[in-house]
C-alpha cells in the first residue's frame, strides 16, 4: 500500500511490547531510507515516531498491542493526518513476520470493506478479538 502511514506493532520477549510508527514511500523492503521503513529511517531526515503511551502482552500465545497516536502529528512529510469528521477513512493491516531476507505478510483491500468513523463515540466493537487476546495484560518479563 504504496503512501500509507502504518504502525507496526509487536510483544517482543525481551523488550515486551513494541509500536513504530512507519511510512510506505516504496513498494520494496526498507533500504537507504526508502520502501517501508521506520519514520525515523525515512530517507528524508526530518520524520519522527509519533507512537505513545505503548502496553500488551502475550497471552496463549497470541500477542495483544494498544498505543496512542495523534490525529494530525507534526510530522507531515511521513504521517497522514486522520480526520475524525471524515466517515471514509480505511486502514491498512497485517499480519507476519519481518525477516532479513522476506516480508510474510496477509492483507485485504476489497471494495466491500467498511471505512472507520474515528469520529464516533467510544464503543467496544473488537470483543471478539479481545476473547481470542484475553484482553491486554501488562507485559512481565
């Protein structure tokens, strides 16, 4: 997904969890600051990881992030702006692994999907994947 402003988040066994904040300017694995590549790698100097307020755990094996990001960041040159009055916004999502030599990866983009409301009022709609999680506990290492 060529332009688009993701978060890669992980529980990592020894540092526990993980959110980067990336930027999509090539369809190629990051390399010299270009492809898909942390903020702060981004081949322009200027962008920043703006992923706070990081916490999840690994329960049965299955791995639990949450993290805050700003709507609208300072950094403009990787960070999309999200609109919370825009009722057509959609997300990008994957799962797999990052290795040395391969990028496993699953992700949809069908024309069917539901765009997010970020505008909403707060509402728990993934219970479901909070009953496979088991809900995020705090990391212990």
């Amino acid at each position: 997904m060529f332009g688009a402003d993701p978060t890669i988040a992980w529980v990592d066994d020894i540092d526990g969890p993980q959110a980067v904040d990336y930027h999509l300017s090539a369809y190629s694995l990051c390399r010299n600051g270009i492809g898909a590549c942390p903020d702060e790698m981004d081949s322009s100097g200027t962008c920043t990881n703006d992923i706070t307020d990081v916490s999840g755990s690994i329960t049965n094996g299955q791995q639990c992030v949450s993290f805050t990001r700003q709507f609208s960041t300072s950094d403009s040159t990787c960070d999309i702006t999200i609109d919370p009055d825009n009722t057509n916004q959609y997300i990008v999502w994957g799962i797999g692994g990052l290795g040395e030599t391969a990028f496993k990866h699953f992700d949809r983009a069908d024309a069917d999907d539901d765009p997010i409301y970020f505008g909403r009022a707060a509402q728990d709609q993934c219970s479901g994947v909070e009953l496979v999680c088991g809900g995020c506990m705090p990391f212990e290492n």
